[in-house]
C-alpha cells in the first residue's frame, strides 16, 4: 500500500530583494485595454527553501535549495473575469510574449540528504521564458483557493553542476527545453489545471490529532478522460567530461498527462 508522502517546508530569511519598474523603452511594446498591464525588472538573492520528511528509520530526510536567486524581467496582464451563473468570479493572471521580456534566471544550490548521507549539485535555468502562460484564482467550493494552470515555458539550459555553481567539469546540459500543449510545438500553453473541467485547489486541511497543512491538489477531470495532454522537448543533452563534450542528442515526450494530483505541506523548524 502506497502513503501520502507529506512534506516539510520551511523558510529562511530574505536577504535582499529589489523589485524596480523597468523603463519606459521596456514598457513600449506592452498595450492593454480593461485590466492591468505591468513590467517589473527582478533582483532577488535569498536564503533557502527546504522540503523535508522523514525515512523508514525515522532519519532526517531533505531536499534543500540554498543560496537561492532570482534575476530578469517579465511583463502581464493582471484582468477580473465573471464566471458562469452560480460560480465565483475570477482573476485571470496572463504572460503574454513581450520581446525579450520574461526572460528570468534562476540559480540554486541543491542538497539531497537521506540514509545519512548528502548529495549536492548547482542548478542554474537560463534565459526562462513564461510566455504565453496563464492562471486563474477563483474561490473553491468546498473553501480555499480554486486555480487554473496553462503552462508555456522555454528555457535555453537547465544546468546541473555537481562541481559548483559555474564550474563545467561534470555539467550536464539540457538545452532549449520547451513545455507546451501536445502537438502545438510548444505555441499553446499545457492546461494543467482548468477551473471548470479539472480544478486545482489549495486548502488547509487538519487530521484526526489536530495538527494543519497545506494541501495542493488537481482533481479529476468532470468529464472522465479529457484530462489535456503536454508536450516536453529537450533540444540536446550534454555532458562535460575532461576529455570534451559527451553528445546524447535530443529528447521528446510528445503526450503527458496529469489525471490527479494531491500534496501536503506542512510548516516547521
């Protein structure tokens, strides 16, 4: 019998952010009409996010990002849409393709801790482009956040650096990832979620001993097996070895599907 794994999350303090709007050259390809259209430069360095349990012999069990920052500039649409009769209305977040705008970086130092040993390696996504996703809040039900998810992203390289953050002896490269609709190549967003036909949530739920979490979920689609498919292209995968680059060529996963999703998180020390 499998069990729901729950998880750990804790926060460490931010050390510095800087959130400024970009200049009016930035802003000169982004219009919009009803709603709110915005373009923010990001420069943000912060502590670290851990997710933790525990294993079978009650040792401490973690995936930690240390060291983690976030760089770059992304630009939206931010508009209040009335639903159907009888349901909530709801806030549509959009990011549309701005020219060189959402292009964000992201670095972080990984360290898996299990079984009393650690395993690490320096993540960096480069060039990582939202545009063309969307999501809805809208109140849920059953209480808690309802959301929808259309996911579009492209990131030139995901980085993984087991040496060190900058340092290509051991890099693995996944080169020109896109995530999209299946059978779009990558120009529509992979609704992940949908309001009205596969609803995600986010609620606090409390067990039989009291204690709270955070659950994160997708539910089933209403109308069975329409759950809609995603598409994940990796242009080329590499290693850097010392004695050049190991070449694994590209990669493809032309349908994938999410039919039910259920997280737990829970805050501690």
């Amino acid at each position: 019998m499998f069990s729901l794994l729950t998880l750990t999350i804790g926060f460490a303090p931010v050390y510095a952010a800087d959130v400024h709007v970009l200049d009016d050259g930035a802003l000169a390809n982004i219009t919009g009409q009803d709603g709110l259209s915005f373009a923010i430069n990001v420069n943000s360095n912060m502590g670290s996010l851990v997710l933790g349990t525990s294993d079978s012999a009650g040792n401490p069990a973690t995936v930690a990002l240390n060291n983690l920052s976030l760089t770059g500039s992304v630009g939206g649409t931010l508009d209040v849409f009335s639903s159907a009769t009888g349901t909530p209305d709801y806030v549509n977040w959009a990011f549309p393709k701005f020219g060189t705008l959402n292009n964000l970086q992201f670095a972080a130092d990984m360290l898996v801790t299990a079984d009393g040993s650690s395993l690490g390696t320096a993540i960096q996504l480069q060039n990582m482009a939202f545009g063309g996703t969307n999501m809805q809040l809208s109140g849920a039900a059953g209480g808690g956040i309802a959301f929808g998810l259309g996911l579009n992203l492209t990131v030139s390289d995901l980085l993984l650096q087991p040496n060190g953050r900058g340092v290509n002896l051991g890099q693995m490269d996944f080169n020109n990832i896109v995530i999209g609709a299946a059978g779009s190549n990558g120009s529509k967003p992979w609704a992940l979620a949908d309001l009205n036909n596969q609803s995600g949530t986010f609620t606090v739920v409390t067990d039989s001993a009291g204690n709270e979490s955070v659950q994160i979920g997708i539910g089933w689609a209403t109308t069975p097996g329409t759950a809609p498919s995603g598409s994940l292209q990796i242009g080329n995968i590499t290693f850097t070895t010392p004695n050049g680059n190991t070449n694994l060529g590209g990669s493809s996963i032309g349908a994938m599907q999410i039919q039910y999703l259920n997280v737990k998180l829970k805050t501690g020390s």
